[in-house]
C-alpha cells in the first residue's frame, strides 16, 4: 500500500519549488530556527516552559510521567481550569473589551461580536444552569449544535465545571448520536433547534429527540432557538436556553482541576466501524494547542484577527477555533454556514470586512475555489492576509501554489499542517519565519515533537524513501487512551511498534532528499473526505439505511 502511494508521489518529490519566508515576518517572528535546538536539547524543559504561558492554580511536580507507557501523565500534580485559562484570566488582565469572536451567521447581515468579558458571563450562566440540571464533575454532555457562538458557550461551560464533552458534528445522523451518548453514558445534551445551511434552515433537534428516545440515560435536553422553526417538545426533558441560561446569575468560581482531568471526548472513525472515543485531558491539551497556534500561525493576539474555517464539531475546531485561540486571547473569526452562500465569494467578503490575518481551512476547499475562478477572489481585498494555513489531509502543489499566489498575493508563507484527532495539536508543520515552504510537503515535526518515517518492520527510513509515520517520544496534547476501552488504545496505536514505544499513526509517509515529510494519506480501511476520517463500515451503513439499497459495499 505504501509502495504504490509513494510511486504515485514521486512525482511530487521533484517539486523544487521553495518560497522563502518574508524577511518583515522572519525577522518579528515568535518562534526562531534555535528553538528546534532547545526542544532537541531538552524537550521536557521545553514543554515546561510552553506551560509557563497559561495559568496553573498550582504548578506541576513532574512535566512527564511515562512510567506506564503508553499511558502518559503530563504536569503532573498540576492543577488548573479550561475555562479560566480561556476567558477570566484575559478579563482580569483588562483585556474584557477585546472582541474573542466576530461571528458571522449564514444570512447576510446576521453578525455578532463578542467579547471576552462577555463570554465569560455567558459562560458563566451556562455553567450555573448545568449546575441547576444535575450535572456534576465529571459527568458526560453531549453537544449537537450548528455553528454557532452558543456552541463554544457550551464547550466552555463544561469545562469551568469539570464535565467532559463530547461534540458531534451537526451533520451526523440520529444513529451517530446514539452511538456517541451510549458510548459515553452522557445524561445532558445541548442542542439546537437546526442552523443554517445552503441558505435554509436545517432541523437538528428530531435527530436528538430521536436519539433521546433510544438513549434511556438522556435526562435533558438544552435547547438553543436559532432558526426559530417548530420543534417537538417533551416537558419532562427539554429545557429552552433563553428561558435558563438566559435568567441564570452570571457568578461562577471556576474550580482547578488536575491536569490529567477529561476535558472531552471526540469521536474518531475506527476500522472496526465502532467509533473510538478520543479522551483529551486538560492541562497538556492546553498547553499543546495555545503553543502550536502561537507558533504555527505566528500569533500576534494583539493585532491579529484568525479564522479557522472548520466545524467545531471536529477535532481542529476543538483546537483552533475554540481552546487554543482563546488561551492565545486571539480575536477568532467564526462563520455558521458554506462558503457558496449566498454567494461564491462568501469567505473573500468575512476576510475583507474583517481584515483577517491568519486563514486556516482545508485543501478541499482550496481546490473547489480554484475551479471557481480567480475573477472571484480577486474582486476583494484580502490585502491584511499575512499567513495561510492548510490542514485535513495533504495539500497538492498545485492548490498549494494557488492559495499562496491567488489569496495569499504572493508574499503569505502557507503553512501546511499534519496532525490528527488523536494528536490534539499539530505535529508536524512549516514554521512561518523559519522554514523555506515546499508545494505539496508538511516538512518538519515541530519544536518538542519527535516523528520518523519507518518500514514495516521498524526501520527509520533513509532520506528518499517511504514507510509508516510514527511518532518516537511523547507529547503533551496527545490522548490518553480510547474511552472505556484501554486495550482498544493499546492495540490500536501502540502495538505495531511496542518493541520500540513508538504510536503507529496510521498514516504513510516518505522522506524527500533533504529529509523532510511528505505525508501519504491512510494506509487502512478510513477515509478522508474533506479533512474528516470515514470508515467505510460506516458508509456502507449509511447506505444501506436508504429504503432503495439492500445491500452495500465500500471499498
């Protein structure tokens, strides 16, 4: 398998274009080419110094315990909370005014910003009504929402007060849902009565009253009016949100937790076609995701506005639009609906009102907009650009090269990342003002993250081959097992290479001459469609739900 992918990429190693970064950028830069050296020299002491930049109720005794491999316990002793790190400790600093998310609905006209001594009452509200409905540390919620500020409202609610989420993409079925509740036992889902979507309203709360009917431990359900459209209604379980958190005090001291506390749960596609619950704890997560942002995307929270177009319902809404960004105190664009509604230049528009900084979207979309035309984006001013990111799956050259010269106007460095649900943050990317990109390759693992290219049998592969990625030494983001299934965990990810401690990512991977990354897509049975991992059991049971199929086959 890995062989005939790297044939077909062969090709693509001649790539010998090479787009050096902008000497104003270089020289400004927040991370420089020496902190490679200081992650090599002492990687612990520099994951420790990256969690120096969030705000620990108590300070760690241990940056690692590895001890139980592959089970990891990263700043140990540690405690600390999401929430506060994300939204108190900016507005105690005198930073409440500044706008945390300009959020653009589908309709034209419907916007919103926010700033963060606003959301923090929000979340303050939703965590004290949590409260009122029974749930408790540690205790599951499930969130099924469109794209919506409520959405990060609720995700942050959860973690003030130490209850894991678990967020589904608005766009998976009833069966999804019942899946993810009965895997995780989640007794509260938020919800919302649809979003929009392609320029209509599309219903969400039927598929959760179905789920809820087939999910016993579903005590209530919280329910956000968006759309305004009619909903079924149980007086015994659904609650409105304007009717309670609406009305609910905005005090709340948020409680430090230890590091190693459930932040979520995300689930993943499995080959098994059993969803695998992904678990994300607290305190490394954090400290992964509000670095790689920082140095990534070469943040300047001050004057920066950033805008990952993603779904929070996936992992890199999780990190990039939603934990990362907020511990940053960045200014995040946040956008409801596609980017053809009402019209094909609807992303060109939000990044000209609003003056964006830092793109970040997957190479699907890149492509689509390429076969759009280039009279589209060039009828707007995407002038305040200065860095583009892709993430999802590998970016071809010619899109690369596209989005650099087409949205980038030539002088943005892209910085085209590879890391996954599992990793939590981003492993291996460019970074902007340090490396001299290549069309179509990640490049380099970052500062503090060990990767290797090796064969089946655990060789590392020399420079000009392909094999397996894996990754060599723990990280502070990465998970820490399958939810409720530890053997699953082992299995999975550890035991290809047990010999050797290393994570089999479950990716192909080969090394160009200079030693740098080329990723190859999946090497088993799960799909990446636009960024999101599909297994095919799942497809073929989608299919064949269709009263017109009996029977499917995906291959």
């Amino acid at each position: 398998m890995v062989s005939e992918q790297a044939e077909t990429l062969a090709n693509l190693s001649q790539e010998n274009r090479r787009f050096e970064p902008p000497a104003a950028l270089a020289a400004e830069a927040n991370v420089k080419a020496e902190a490679y050296d200081r992650a090599k020299a002492d990687r612990l002491a520099f994951w420790a110094e990256a969690a120096e930049r969030l705000d620990w109720d108590t300070k760690w005794d241990e940056v690692l315990d590895w001890s139980n491999a592959p089970f990891a316990k990263w700043f140990v002793g540690g405690k600390i909370n999401a929430a506060y790190n994300c939204l108190d400790r900016h507005v105690e600093a005198g930073r409440g005014d500044k706008v945390a998310y300009h959020w653009v609905g589908e309709p034209e006209n419907d916007t919103r910003d926010i700033t963060y001594a606003e959301l923090k009452d929000e979340v303050c509200r939703a965590a004290n009504t949590l409260i009122d409905l029974g749930v408790k540390t540690g205790d599951r919620v499930a969130i099924y929402m469109p794209m919506i500020p409520e959405t990060v409202v609720a995700m942050l609610a959860c973690a003030r007060i130490g209850a894991p989420h678990t967020v589904v993409f608005g766009g998976f079925s009833s069966q999804a849902l019942v899946d993810r509740i009965e895997d995780c036992q989640a007794e509260v889902v938020i919800t919302a009565d649809g979003g929009y979507r392609r320029g209509a309203p599309a219903a969400l709360k039927p598929a959760v009253d179905e789920a809820a009917e087939r999910c016993p431990e579903v005590r209530k359900v919280l329910v956000v009016r968006r759309t305004g459209q009619d909903v079924a209604w149980n007086d015994d379980r659904d609650v409105w949100w304007h009717e309670t958190v609406d009305k609910a005090s905005a005090d709340h001291t948020p409680e430090a937790f230890d590091a190693e506390h459930p932040l979520y749960v995300m689930y993943t596609s499995g080959t098994t076609g059993k969803p695998k619950g992904i678990l994300h704890t607290t305190g490394g997560y954090l400290v992964g995701t509000s670095y790689t942002q920082w140095a990534v995307f070469d943040l300047k929270p001050e004057t920066d506005v950033y805008w990952t177009a993603a779904d929070i319902g996936w992992v890199t809404g999780h990190s990039y639009i939603v934990y990362g960004p907020l511990c940053n105190g960045t200014t995040s664009v946040m956008y409801e609906g596609t980017p053809d509604t009402p019209h094909k230049g609807r992303w060109w528009e939000i990044i000209e009102k609003y003056k964006v900084n830092i793109l970040y979207c997957a190479p699907t979309a890149i492509r689509t907009f390429m076969k759009w035309g280039n009279d589209i984006p060039a009828k707007f001013d995407m002038s305040s650009l200065r860095v583009i990111g892709s993430v999802g799956e590998p970016i071809n050259p010619e899109a690369y090269v596209w989005y650099r010269e087409t949205i980038g106007g030539g002088n943005c460095p892209v910085v085209d990342t590879w890391w996954q649900t599992e990793t939590g943050q981003i492993m291996i990317s460019p970074l902007p003002g340090v490396t001299a990109g290549k069309p179509g390759s990640a490049m380099t693992p970052m500062p503090g993250v060990s990767a290797e290219v090796v064969t089946e049998e655990g060789q590392i592969v020399p420079n000009g081959s392909g094999g397996y990625l894996v990754l060599t030494e723990p990280w502070p983001a990465m998970l820490r097992t399958i939810w409720g299934d530890d053997e699953r965990y082992k299995d999975t990810y550890w035991s290809r290479y047990a010999e050797q401690g290393w994570y089999f990512a479950g990716d192909g991977a080969k090394k160009d001459d200079d030693g740098d990354i080329w990723l190859l897509g999946r090497v088993d049975d799960v799909m990446n469609v636009s960024g999101h991992r599909l297994s095919t059991t799942e497809i073929e049971s989608a299919l064949v739900s269709h009263p017109m199929v009996a029977e499917a086959a995906v291959v």
